[in-house]
C-alpha cells in the first residue's frame, strides 16, 4: 500500500465522521503515526496548520474542508477526492479510542491506571 498521508487522514476521517472537531481530528492523526496519546501530544498545538486560515491563508481550510459551524468540521468536493477507502476500517478503530462522544481513550487510560493500582 503507498504511504498515506495526513491530508488523506483528514478527509477520510470527515467522510466517516462529518462534523467533528479540530481536536478530535488531531487527536486522529496523533494515533495514526504514534499508536496512543502520550505526553508528547498537545492539544492546542499539534497538526493546527491543517485547520488555521489565519495563519495558513493558502492552506487546506476551504479547499479540502470547511467549517460552516464553529468547531465542526466537513469536507468540500476537493476534499472528497482525497478519501483513501482502504483506511477507513483503522479510522473507525481509532475513533473508538479518541471521539469524547464514544468511549474515549483518557477513559481507558484511567481504567487501566486503576486496574494497575489495584494490584
């Protein structure tokens, strides 16, 4: 398989899941090339030039996706063309571990820190 790439993350992950945050997307890629969050990734500033017009005025905001509401993302026709359909299984995967809607990974991370203190 050629190597993906974040922009091929992004849309992918809007096409399964429209409308979802920044954060969460990022929360996504950090998964994708790292497995888990750790300490290492900050909310607030790790994989933002994918979603900051202001900063990045030639970037991906209003080519590849949009936000017509605040903090909810979707993709545009462009953005459509970069899906990659063979990750969309693993996306799925991680979205269980990442989206504060489902189950989310700081969760199971206290439940394992519990379990771990219980022995």
């Amino acid at each position: 398989m050629p190597k993906i790439n974040n922009l091929e993350i992004i849309a992918s992950y809007l096409f399964l899941f429209p409308g979802v945050s920044a954060s969460e997307i990022r929360r996504v890629l950090y998964c994708w090339h790292f497995s888990e969050i750790d300490d290492n990734f900050n909310e607030k500033l790790t994989y933002t030039t994918y979603f900051d017009k202001s900063h990045y005025p030639k970037g991906y905001v209003g080519k590849l996706w949009s936000s017509p509401k605040r903090s909810k993302w979707i993709l545009t026709f462009d953005g459509l063309k970069k899906i990659r359909p063979e990750i969309l299984e693993r996306l799925k995967f991680i979205n269980s571990c990442v989206s504060k809607k489902n189950i989310s990974y700081f969760n199971k991370v206290q439940s394992t820190e519990e379990v771990l203190y219980e022995t």
